[in-house]
C-alpha cells in the first residue's frame, strides 16, 4: 500500500477476527525479509492495529500494541516499503509495550535498540503517522 491517505488514518482496534491478517502479514514479511525487519496491517491495506517484526532473528506479532513507557530519545533516518526516500524520525533507545497475543492475552514486553526502534515505526503505522 502507497496510498498516503490510507497510511495516515488511525488504525481500528484487532480483534479475533484479525488472526488471518496477522498470518499475512507475516507471509508478506518473509517474503520481504532482504529488505524488510517490520510490517503494519495499514502495509498490505488493512487498517487494523497489528504489527509484525523481527524480534532478533524470531517473528512477532502484536495485537493492538501501545507504547506505555519510554527513554533515551535520538533522532533517526528509516526508511519504509510504502514511502520512498529515507526520513527522519524521534526514536527511544527504550520502550515497554503493551500488547495482546495471538490469544488476545494482554502482554507487556520490553525492547531495546534495533527492535525498539522497529516496533516504533511499525506503530506510527498504526497511528497514520507518516514518517
């Protein structure tokens, strides 16, 4: 997905309903892989609150993910499969997330450096934010 209007909506809340999206978002992640560490469903055009990365070497997928907790903030250049060129974003060394599993269990997870700054991205997808 490329179109900017779409990317820049909120996403809506997942659900149960959702579990097929996340299959394909992992699929089209894998098929990516060269080029790709992390996906939103906004991606591949579902607007929906799911996320996919690599989390140092393993897929993984969040429902819903919400950062509640962050530090070390620096600036970044990223790059993205639906925007060209290279942009700057505001990272965190640091987060916590809270997030539901495949079981739509709440979870909360801590993430430092590259995954941190992956799932930070894959975020701002889901809040139509356009780095």
């Amino acid at each position: 997905m490329r179109d900017e209007a779409f990317l820049a909506q909120k996403a809506k809340p997942a659900t149960q309903e959702d579990l097929c999206v996340a299959q394909d978002l992992l699929d089209t992640l894998a098929a990516h892989k060269d080029g790709c560490v992390g996906m939103a469903a906004n991606m591949i055009g579902v607007n929906t609150r799911i996320i996919v990365f690599d989390n140092e070497g393993r897929y993984m997928v969040m429902f819903n993910p919400e950062i509640i907790k962050k530090s070390g903030a620096y600036e970044a250049e990223e790059g993205c499969l639906s925007l060209s060129g290279i942009r700057k974003a505001r990272r965190w060394k640091n987060i916590k997330v809270q997030y539901q599993n495949e079981k739509f269990q709440t979870r909360f997870k801590t993430f430092a450096g590259w995954t941190a700054q992956i799932i930070q991205h894959e975020i701002d997808h889901c809040e139509g934010v356009l780095i």
